[in-house]
C-alpha cells in the first residue's frame, strides 16, 4: 500500500551511470548523483508508470515512500516508462533504487552493464570476460548481448499469443466453413418458398438481402445472449487480469468478427438462392 493506494512496484537496483547507458530520458526531477551519498534516506527515481499509478497527476518528486520501519525512499526523478521484460510487456510500475559504495544505502551491484560503440570487434566479448576476471579473480562473469536477451524475451512473450492465434485461426476456419454448409442447406431446404416469393414479384437482390438479414438477425440474437455473460466478468474481477479498456477493445473487436464472419459465410448461400426461379421450386422434390 503506497499513498493509500494498492500498487505493485517492480524495483531495480542501479548506479548513477545507468541512465546514460540505458539512454534514459529523465521527464521529472533528476537522475542520481554524488550528492545523494549525503542523503538520509534511500533515492529512488520512478518510471512514469509507476509515478501515475502512486501519485496520480500530482508532481512525486520530493515525496517519501516507506518500505519498511527502517527504510525509507526519497523520489528524486521521473523517467519514461521503462518496460523491463521488453516491449511486449505490460507496464511494469518501475522504481530505480540507487546503489553507490558510498552513503548510508551503500551496496556494490551484482550485474554490470555496458554499452560499446558500434562495430565493436568480434573479440571483444572475449576481452571484456578475461579483463574482468583478473580484477576479481574469485568471480564468475557470464556475458550476455542486450539484443540476445530481448530476442528471448520477445520469444518468450509472443509464443503463446502466437500459438493461440494460429489455434483460434483454425477453429474459426472451421466454424465458418460449418455455418456454410448449414446455410447452403437451409437455402436447399427452402427452394419452394424461395420459388415462391420470385414468382411473387421478388427480385433477386431482394431474395440476396433477405437471407443476409436473416442471418445477421440469429446472430444477434446469440450476441446479446453470449454479452449478458461477457458483462458480467467485470462484476467478477475480471479488471484485475485486464484493464478496462483493454477488456473493451477486445468485446468491440469480438463482435466486429462475430458479423464479419456471419456475412462473409452468408454471401454464397445468399447468392445462390437470389438465382433461383419459379421454375426450380417447380422442379424441386
């Protein structure tokens, strides 16, 4: 709980230098610096994520955040939303604590980022291990490549998404070849009354649109009864797997397939019983 509010803070601990290598952009406020080792309590900056979500429209620089009884963080910065697990990746309300040997908070990191210039030879990787290996000679050092890991990740984030869209592609394929055979059939079974209304005066545009509406009205019909249910997953909890908006958006982009794809199989059905005569129902057994 953080000014009475329920927010879940994902934390970093960094040095002064890794706004520069992580070319962050500072929107509020100030990145650490040599004078917060005088500091009493614990700098932190906030992603602006995290800032909105704490203090809402109000300026957090300045404010105090109680971790525990004997730690407390002092907001000195507001940085651009920084989406740790990638792009991909929900907001994930980043604090950035500052570490330094020196001040009352001091601590030495256990990972070390570094940025080269482009065309950095093949070696280097290599130079850069051996180097660090003779300064701390009892350490372990395991290099990583920044575009490597964010690869993974997105490999990580996209596989489900992409594996539900290849199923839900394939079920969809199925329901729509499904409804047009049950609609090819309902025209077939419906040749004499078809016949019947031609022979009345229908045109065949006229014979077109009605099986469209009829099929567009079915399906509204099992809309509104399949939305009753949607709607009440908010009343459920369902806000706090996904925001509002992101729950609206998808309901919109549901019922936009739903019709989509009830007109798209009702076109050839629709159009075959437009080209249907008086004679055909004559014919009809």
């Amino acid at each position: 709980m953080i000014n009475k509010r329920d927010v879940t803070i994902k934390y970093d601990d960094v040095s002064d230098g890794f706004k520069d290598v992580m070319q962050m952009k500072v929107i509020r406020g100030r990145w650490f610096n040599a004078e917060d080792d005088a500091s009493s309590y614990w700098p932190v900056v906030l992603g602006a994520d995290a800032a909105e979500a704490i203090y809402g429209d109000a300026n957090p620089v300045g404010q105090k955040i109680e971790e525990d009884e004997t730690t407390t963080h002092l907001v000195v910065g507001v940085v651009e939303t920084y989406r740790k697990d990638g792009e991909a990746a929900g907001a994930d309300n980043m604090m950035f604590r500052r570490i330094s040997p020196n001040g009352k908070y001091g601590r030495i990191g256990s990972y070390l980022m570094v940025r080269v210039n482009p065309g950095a030879p093949a070696d280097f990787e290599q130079t850069l291990a051996t180097r660090l290996q003779q300064i701390l000679p009892n350490g372990s050092f395991r290099v990583q490549h920044m575009e490597r890991m964010r690869t993974n990740m997105l490999r990580t984030r996209l596989s489900p998404i992409v594996t539900g869209a290849i199923i839900g592609g394939f079920l969809i394929v199925m329901v729509a070849l499904g409804l047009t055979g049950v609609l090819w059939q309902s025209v077939t079974r419906r040749t004499r009354e078809i016949g019947l209304r031609r022979a009345m005066g229908a045109s065949g545009p006229n014979v077109h649109r009605q099986i469209l509406g009829e099929v567009v009205l079915l399906a509204t019909m099992a809309v509104i009864a399949g939305s009753i249910v949607i709607l009440q997953l908010p009343i459920l909890g369902a806000f706090r797997v996904v925001s509002p908006s992101a729950f609206t958006l998808g309901f919109a982009g549901a019922l936009a397939t739903i019709y989509a794809l009830t007109v798209l199989c009702g076109l050839y059905p629709s159009w075959l019983a437009s080209r249907l005569t008086p004679a055909d129902a004559l014919r009809y057994e």
